[in-house]
C-alpha cells in the first residue's frame, strides 16, 4: 500500500527516445535503471570473471565501486498499424515483493513518461508480456482503493500459456526463482484474466503483419520472443534471453534465474545466431545505454557491432 515503505525511484526525464523501424517506431520508456543489488558472480554464476573487466561495461552495466549489477527497467512501446504496444510492462508500483526487497513498493513515474511518449493507459490497444516475471508484469495492474485492477482497460494482454500455467499458485509447479515471484500471479496476472483482458497464446501468436510472438524457453517455460519484420528492417525483442552484454560474448552464460539452464542456453545461441545471419536489432529487456544492439559472428561466436541510436540513461 502507498505510505510508510514506499520507495520513490528518480529516473531519467528524457523520455521518448524513438527509433523508426520499417512502418514501426520503437519508444523506449523507462521505469527505473540502477544497482539490482547483485554481484555479478551471483547474478551470472557461469560468466568467467575476464568478460567482467571490460572497461566499457562501467558505469552502465556494472558499478565497480559497490561491485554491483546495473541493469534497466523499460517497457518498449511500439506504434505499428495504428495501434499502441507495450512490450513488458516492469516492476509496477506498491506491489508487495517480500522476497524481491529491491522491487518492493515502488513509487516511480512510469505512467507518467508514458504520457510523456503520448499514450495514456486507455490508448493501449496490446500488452506483450513475454514472461511472467516479478519485472516484467507489474504494470499490468494498478492499485485502486484497495484492488488490484487492469491499468490497461482497453488492451489485449498477450500472455504465453506455459507461463501462465508454469506460475499459477493453484499449480503448485517448483520453480527456481521460488519465492522471488511470490505474489506476482496474484497481483500483476489474475486481475487481467479475471476481467477477461488475457490471451493465453502457444505455439506462436501473429499480432499483426509487423510482429509475430514466438516460443524462446528455457529462462521460463513459456519464454517468448517478439519478432518484428518491416520493410528491410529485422528486430527481435527477447526479453530475459539475454540481461547483460556479458552474455552476447559468453552465450552459454545462464542468469541465476534459467527454470532450464540447458534450454536457456540452446535458445539463446539459436536466437543470437538468427539475429547475426539476419541484420535483426536485439533488443533485450534490461540494457541501461544503447538499449538494443547489432549482432556479428564468426562461427559459434557473437559480438557486439553496434548499439542502436536511443540516449543513454542519465544519473540524476
């Protein structure tokens, strides 16, 4: 609940950092960048300690001086077709997170930078989420009085089924992230499917000529990807298949938080290696700077060829 406990979060104010894609602009819209009060070590347990001394990876990625992670919370919103699409909608604010502290009551001002790129919560025509997690469904709901209800009341919430049914308590399905995700379902998925918002979607989902979601497990059972093909351009958004640039150099480095850790690695070389043969921009979920990146590869290994032209967070 707002009051005692709630975490005010300053982010940046330069907020609609657009890119044009083919027919679709892609506006990213932030909710929080800073420290996820982990180390890398714990954060990402099979990257070798080398790839973390890249100087480069300092300050955005990596906070030498605590030896922490940096990573950002960002919805992409993409106008394609006449229609308004979020693309995870993050952490959300007063959401009870006993054991998530860093994503407990939060009180940021995401609908407010959303205004900001020019669409108010009832011009949102789709909501993507391509996991459940903690930070990925947080906006999807808002608190009203004391009830959770959708904050997209004209959208269609497109939900992967395996992760849908992979996180329902009802379920009672062991999950490595355990605890991380207590309430999550409750609070940020039910009240969108109680009020008949949700599509729970397998196999594949085509959201229009432009943008086609498609199965990517193995961080969840029902990951997902959201492909997007305009004209001579190529994208994918691959939420949590990649957290940090480490993992573009070091594939087969999981996340603490692979459900599948053979999986998650098998997807990740797979959609890295698409998007390098392809010219496809990555855009991940949680880069702080550039936000999306150009992939090259020589064989099995990938780099990083360029960042795509959005600002780089600015620390107030």
């Amino acid at each position: 609940m707002p009051g005692a406990g709630v975490r005010t979060i300053e982010v940046m104010t330069r907020t609609t950092d657009t890119i044009e894609l083919g027919e679709v602009s892609v506006t990213r819209v932030w909710e929080y960048c800073g420290s996820v009060e982990m180390t890398p070590q714990t954060f990402f347990p099979e990257a070798s300690s080398q790839v973390w001394e890249e100087p480069w990876l300092a300050p955005e990625f990596l906070d030498r001086a605590t030896g922490t992670v940096h990573a950002a919370i960002q919805t992409w919103l993409l106008r394609s077709e006449g229609r308004n699409i979020l693309v995870d909608t993050g952490v959300g604010n007063h959401k009870e997170r006993p054991y998530s502290p860093v994503w407990s009551h939060l009180d940021t001002d995401f609908l407010g930078n959303l205004a900001r790129a020019g669409v108010r919560p009832e011009d949102v025509d789709v909501v993507v989420n391509t996991h459940l997690h903690v930070d990925h469904v947080g906006w999807n709901t808002r608190l009203d009085g004391r009830a959770w209800v959708p904050t997209f009341p004209n959208a269609t919430y497109l939900m992967p089924k395996e992760d849908f049914d992979f996180w329902n308590p009802a379920n009672n399905r062991p999950a490595l992230l355990g605890r991380g995700n207590q309430n999550v379902f409750e609070d940020s998925v039910a009240p969108v499917h109680q009020a008949g918002l949700a599509l729970l979607w397998e196999d594949g989902h085509q959201i229009d000529a432009n943008l086609r979601l498609e199965p990517a497990p193995g961080h969840t059972p029902g990951s997902s990807v959201l492909t997007l093909t305009s004209g001579s351009d190529r994208a994918v958004f691959v939420g949590d298949m990649v957290h940090s640039p480490v993992q573009v150099f070091e594939p087969d480095a999981n996340s603490c938080f692979c459900e599948d850790p053979g999986q998650a690695r098998a997807t990740r070389r797979r959609v890295l290696g698409e998007a390098a043969d392809t010219g496809a921009l990555v855009f991940p979920a949680h880069f702080p700077s550039g936000g999306a990146v150009e992939i090259s590869r020589d064989a099995n290994r990938f780099t990083i060829k360029d960042w795509a032209p959005f600002a780089r967070h600015q620390e107030r």
